[in-house]
C-alpha cells in the first residue's frame, strides 16, 4: 500500500482565523440570503409593477427574459405567482377552540 507523503498542516494565527471566520460568515448571509432577496424583489414587482393586490395570483404568459430582474431566473419556466395576507382571518378565540 502506498501512502501519500504527509504534508506538513498549516499553521494560522488568531488574526488569521478572525479574518476567515468573517469571510466565511459573510459568504454564508449571502448564500442564505439570496431566496428571501428573491422572494423579495418577486412581491415587490407584483405588487407594484403588475398592479396586482394580496390574494391574487398572476400567471406569466411566456418565459422569463432579461427583464426580470430576480436572482434565480429559469428562462424555460413559466411562473405562477401569488402573495397572500392572513390580516383579514377571524381566529376564535382561545376560550373557544374545543381540546377534544
């Protein structure tokens, strides 16, 4: 069996890892970040480029293009999209609800 010449680790020092610890941080608000940007900018535009209100939904009738502006566009798919409020629900009230 042969094995790999070992390599010698590498050493880092405290400012080092401070300064990885934030890239890394930084990489990860961006990665985890990005579908509630998406989301995001997709209401906004519904709302109030396309003039629609909560409780609509609105179909797009050909493929995404350079105009839709979203950070995930799929230039093959045709989007359904809908905002939906809950403001105007009647929930009873907790006296009422039955535990049986």
């Amino acid at each position: 069996m042969i094995r790999p010449a070992l390599q010698a680790q590498p050493s880092f020092s405290p400012v080092d890892l401070a300064k990885r610890m934030i890239y890394r941080r930084a990489v990860e608000a961006a990665l985890w970040g990005m579908p509630i940007v998406a989301s995001d900018a997709i209401r906004q535009g519904f709302l109030r480029d396309m003039g629609a209100k909560y409780n609509d939904i609105v179909y797009f009738s050909k493929p995404a293009d350079w105009k839709f502006q979203t950070t995930t566009p799929n230039a093959s798919t045709y989007y359904i999209y809908g905002a939906f409020t809950t403001q105007s629900w009647k929930l009873p009230d907790i006296e009422q609800v039955s535990t049986h």
